[in-house]
C-alpha cells in the first residue's frame, strides 16, 4: 500500500499517532480493573478465567490486539463477541478464508457508479458543446473534473478493516480464524495492525482517530508469523476444566441441574481425552445439554448418553469409538 500515486506525496488524514505507554488514557466502559472486567464478561454471558480478564483488561489499556489461539470450538470468537456486548462497542468481523484479498479485507472502488459517473459525464460535455464548439480544451477539463470525482469518498466501498480504522464510535474489531489467511494477507493485515492506519493512493492516508480493540482468533492449523505476534497480547485458550464448563452449562442452559451439568461436563471431558478427530467444542456441549433438558432426562446412563451422541460428535469414527468406550467404561467417571 503505497503513500504515492506516481505524482508524489499524498496528503495525510489526521488523526491519532500510534498509542504509546506514555499516552494511555484512563481505562474506562467498563474497564477499570481485571475484577471489573470478570464481572462485566459475566454479565455478558462470559464466564472468563483470570488469564482471559487480565489479557482483556490489557488489549484496552495499552491499545494492543490480542490473538486468542487454541483448537476450535474452545469460546475464541464468542470473547470477542462477548467484549463487544460488554461495553456497547459495535462489532466488524472479518472473516478470513485462503485467497482473501485487499479488495474484501480493506476497501474497493464501486465500479458501476464509477462506469454510471463516467457515462453521465460524456452526457453533460455532449450537451454543453454541441452548439457551442468547445475544442479539445474544454473536453479535458470536463475528463479531469470527471477523473477526481471518480476516486472520491463517495464511490468507495469500506471493507471490515478500514471500516473500523474510520469508526468514530467504540468498536471491537473481530478477525476471525487469522491462520486460514494467505502469508501476503497476513502481512497487510501486520501493516494495518501496526499504525493502526490504512494508505489509499487516491485519498490518502487514513489514520484511526479511535483505536478500536482488536481480536485476532486462529485454530493453530499453521504457524503466525513471528512480527504479527509480536504485535498482539498471546492469549491461548484451551477447553475449559470440568469446574469451569459446569459453570457455563449451568449459566446457559436454563432448568438444568447442578447434578446434570456435573454429568455432562464429566461426560465431555471424558470424550475429549479420547483420540477423536474432532473433540466436542463448548457449543456442543451446551446443545447436549439443552436436548437433555428438553427430553426430561435428569440423569444420564450409558444408553443415554450413546443415543444422544451425535449432538456432540459428528463423524462416524468418532461416535464407534465414543459409544465403545463408554459402553465399557460407564459415564461417572
């Protein structure tokens, strides 16, 4: 993303400097220290441990990204959701995917106005000098008056990122599943992360004037560069312990007993420590939960549990050996 355009220097679009220790501001929205944090992620639904409030709490006080890395299924992007819900912001997520480019992470020009503005520009001069003679002259001035209105504010299409570099309001910046991105994306997304700033050759260069906070998530299916994570606060997160996940049944799964949400979370973790080719993911765990509830069943057994496998596992492989091991084992375990 080049500062020039091939006739020189391009002007640049105030806004903040790069944040710095020395230029934080107090925290606020909700921030005023990890317990603040704990509690107002609970009230969203959330129920963090400390390592999740502590890397929050600094993602807002030092204005820095923070890229939550672990298997999926394991509540990544809902702590982004969760961080917006909490504080008001608004949330833009950029989903990424192999071959996204420039044009769907930071911005496009509205090619059809643009072919709509030039066909009613050669109107307008086909009027204005059919009688009068104009000359090539005034055809050039026409074209250039033309030409700057075509890469103007209005034909331009934000994308997830600039759209949130140019937010006025608070806004929480979700990039979801940063490691499916190609290795040339990832360093534009860095360049953008870095200054927090985005150069288009026609306009400018347009700086935040509101730092937004920033959730980078990956699945760990193939290593981040070293400069991105050098950027980012590390925030790994793996499935929750039995303690932890019969919290969250128990909070998102209303009428359910604390004796079932034991069961269950038992149950999944026992299902986790086998060699599957997808582990049940949180939300998984939370629809088994709802069905059992909805079946009146207050208990599970083993013939339970293997019929309503299939909410938790979805792969032939994975259910064989599940029910094996549960038939032998038994589900209090």
């Amino acid at each position: 993303m080049s500062l020039t355009d091939g006739h020189g220097p391009k002007k640049r679009i105030p806004g903040l400097s790069p944040p710095t220790v020395d230029t934080l501001g107090p925290v606020s929205d909700g921030f005023g220290d990890i317990g603040a944090v704990s509690a107002g992620l609970a009230a969203a639904g959330y129920l963090a441990d400390q390592a999740i409030a502590t890397s929050v709490y600094l993602a807002r006080a030092l204005d820095k990204p923070v890229l939550v890395e672990g298997p999926a299924g394991t509540g990544k992007t809902e702590l982004a959701k969760s961080v917006a819900a909490m504080t008001g912001a608004r949330l833009i997520r950029l989903q990424c995917y192999e071959g996204l480019d420039e044009s769907r992470a930071l911005y496009e020009w509205d090619y059809r106005k643009q072919l709509l503005r030039i066909q009613a520009g050669q109107v307008g001069q086909a009027g204005a000098g059919g009688g009068a003679g104009g000359g090539q002259d005034a055809a050039d001035q026409g074209w250039d008056a033309v030409e700057d209105d075509l890469f103007s504010e209005r034909f331009l299409l934000p994308r997830p990122l600039l759209e949130a570099i140019r937010a006025p309001d608070p806004v929480v910046l979700l990039v979801d599943e940063v490691d499916r991105l190609e290795v040339e994306t990832e360093a534009l997304l860095l360049e953008v992360l870095s200054d927090y700033q985005i150069s288009i050759p026609e306009l400018g260069t347009i700086t935040a004037t509101r730092i937004p906070l920033v959730f980078l998530t990956s699945n760990n299916t193939r290593e981040l560069s070293e400069a991105l994570k050098r950027r980012c606060l590390y925030l790994p997160l793996d499935y929750p312990d039995i303690e932890r996940e019969r919290a969250i049944v128990v909070a998102k799964v209303p009428g359910i007993t604390e004796r079932l949400a034991d069961q269950v979370a038992r149950v999944v973790r026992s299902l986790r420590a086998l060699d599957l080719r997808k582990p049940p993911s949180v939300s998984e765990t939370l629809d088994w939960a709802r069905t059992l509830v909805l079946l009146s069943i207050d208990q599970v057994d083993v013939e339970r549990a293997c019929t309503t496998l299939p909410l938790l596992l979805k792969h032939r492989g994975d259910l064989a050996k599940a029910t094996k091991s549960l038939s032998a084992s038994g589900v209090d375990r």
